[in-house]
C-alpha cells in the first residue's frame, strides 16, 4: 500500500485542485501523470445542470470520436437472415437471436455494445432487466437500433461513445488512452462535450454545463474552464 500511496502523492505534486484548468494545459499535465504500467484511459465528466428524473431532462446520445477511443469493442447484433450476414461482413463479434437471447438470459455477455434491427427488439426486450443496468440496451436514439446494421458496427468499432446522464447529473466517458498524442486526445474531448452539449434538453433551465474535469485511470482530476471546450 506504502508504494501505491507514494506514487498517487508524487501523481499529485505540481496540481492545484482549486484551480480551473485550460483544455490544453490539463491535458499534458494528465498525460503526465498516466505513469501506470498499462495504457491509462483518459476520462471526461460534465457536471449538468439537469435533473434526469424528469423526461424533459434527460440528456443521451452518441458521438462519435475522430481518433478513436483506443481500446478494442466487442459487438453483439440481433439479427436474422441477410442482416446477420450484413453485421458479420462489417466486423461483428457475436451474432444470433433467440440463441443469443438465450446466452444473454443465462448470464454471459461477452460483448461491449449491443445492436439490434427493429424487428428484434420484441425479443431483445426480455433482456431489459440484465442489458439496461449495464447501460446496453439497444436503442433508437443513439442508432443501436437500426436497419443498417453494417454502418452501427463500424460506428461501434471505430470510436463510437454512447453517453448518459447519471441521477447526479453528471455525464461521462472514455475518451482516449494516454498514450494518444495531446492534439487527438483534445480533439476526442472537444468533439465530445460538443455532442453533450447539442443534446442539451428541452427541459433544461439556467446553467447547463456547471463543470468539466478529466482524469486519466490512475491519475488526479483536472478542472477545466469549459470555455475552452467552445462550451456555452
């Protein structure tokens, strides 16, 4: 514990916890910091002025990151006949119905992102209680249900985030690995907040985005000044 301690210390040496970063100048002093022995990933959450218990408060979407999120996507696809065959050819990992419905019930999701065609969803409905806590219930909303299975793969696999307010009003996502150059890591979290704030609803009143921090696995939160997101 002794040695953890003293690497968090030494993680913390050189940060001000009151102050309100730059993007820029928070991301190298995160990237600075991810000194773990594996490829931290790097984190932005966006404090909301919303209350997701109202409908007209509830902020979810998709964006999809021009670098990338850096880290691999296991994707299962409901789906039959030429669909099936369409989510194989564009990469799908897991690929079924009734029987995935099955392996899913029992337990076993060994998958990342769950897309599914409309005329599926009538099955993938009894899977709300095990795939909805974990935030993977397909969904029109964010294209995880669709007919165009083949594009939501690549989407899924090529750096597509889906996000969700949290009953704290707070939103949050990997964004990158610290081994990104600072340029794209930025880039990941502009295009993010931009999307966050694009999904800002109709319900919403006074100051939307209160705070924004970022954080690699391991490392010490930086506050931003959402200013420098090109957040209003």
């Amino acid at each position: 514990m002794a040695k953890i301690a003293k690497r968090v210390q030494k993680s913390r040496e050189g940060i001000d916890p009151a102050k309100i970063y730059g993007l820029t100048e928070a991301v190298t002093l995160v990237k600075e910091r991810a000194t773990a022995k594996f490829d931290e990933t790097i984190e932005v959450a966006m404090n909301l002025g919303v209350d997701p218990r109202h409908a007209d408060q509830m902020v979810r979407g998709v964006v999809n990151l021009p670098n990338g999120t850096g880290r691999s996507v296991r994707v299962a696809v409901f789906a039959r006949g030429a669909k099936a065959d369409e989510a194989k050819a564009a990469g799908a990992d897991i690929i079924g119905a009734e029987d995935l419905v099955e392996i899913v019930q029992g337990g076993k999701i060994d998958f990342d992102r769950c897309i599914a065609t409309p005329d599926m969803m009538p099955l993938v409905g009894r899977l709300g209680k095990v795939l909805g806590p974990r935030g993977m219930m397909p969904n029109p909303k964010v294209g995880t249900v669709t007919m165009d299975v083949a594009a939501a793969v690549k989407a899924s696999k090529g750096g597509a985030v889906e996000f969700r307010v949290e009953k704290a009003g707070i939103v949050h996502a990997g964004v990158g690995k610290a081994s990104f150059d600072a340029k794209a890591l930025e880039e990941n979290i502009r295009a993010f907040a931009d999307a966050v704030i694009k999904a800002k609803p109709t319900g919403a009143k006074g100051n939307y985005v209160k705070r924004v921090a970022i954080s690699s696995t391991m490392g010490p939160g930086l506050k931003i000044d959402p200013a420098t997101l090109s957040v209003a």
